[in-house]
C-alpha cells in the first residue's frame, strides 16, 4: 500500500508545484514515468502475494528509472532514440499491464 500510497502523494505534489523540465531532460521523463509505474505496479503486485521488500522496492524503482534512461540516452547517442525508446515503452508496458491483471485477479478472483 507504501507504493500505492506514494505515487498518490507524488501526483497531487506534481499537479499543485507544476515542476518546470529543463529541455535536455523532457525527452527521458516520459520514460523515467513509464519505468517508475512498472516498479509500483510490481510493488503493489508483491504487497498482495506476500512477498513485498521495501529494499527489494527501491533499489527496483531507482534501476527501472536508471536503466530506461540510460538506454534512451544511447539511442539518442546513435540517432535510433524513437526506436529505443519504443522499444523501453513496450517491454515495461507489458510488465506494467501483466501486474495489473495479476492485480486483478487477486482482487476478484477472476
């Protein structure tokens, strides 16, 4: 719930402040985001089995975020930064939508 609880805050933090992105790094927030939410998502997921860690939570919240925008980063370095990052959006999108129905089915037993 500790996950849950903090994308929450974070959201209506975001929303009150309005946060300025310098230019060089709006191409990467959309991925850090992406890449926080598959780390929630798996965290919520682990609350419900059982299994939760909150070490196990940071240090994947904070590798998810690093590694997405590090290999957004070496696409942009090799002129293939749209595929890259399509790619990073894909592959945490199916994580994301797999935890969900993971979610799901623990909740409803369907």
């Amino acid at each position: 719930m500790i996950p849950a609880i903090g994308l929450l805050v974070g959201l209506v933090i975001g929303i009150v402040l309005h946060p300025d992105v310098p230019l060089g790094l709006q191409p990467y927030l959309p991925i850090a985001v992406i890449a926080a939410l598959d780390a929630v998502f798996g965290a919520v997921r682990a609350v419900l089995d059982g299994i939760f860690d909150d070490k196990v939570f940071v240090v994947s919240f904070l590798s998810n975020v690093v590694v997405a925008a590090l290999i957004v980063y070496l696409g942009d370095q090799l002129g293939v930064g749209s595929q890259l990052s399509t790619g990073v959006v894909v592959v945490l999108g199916v994580r994301i939508f797999s935890n969900v129905a993971a979610i799901r089915r623990h909740l409803f037993h369907a």
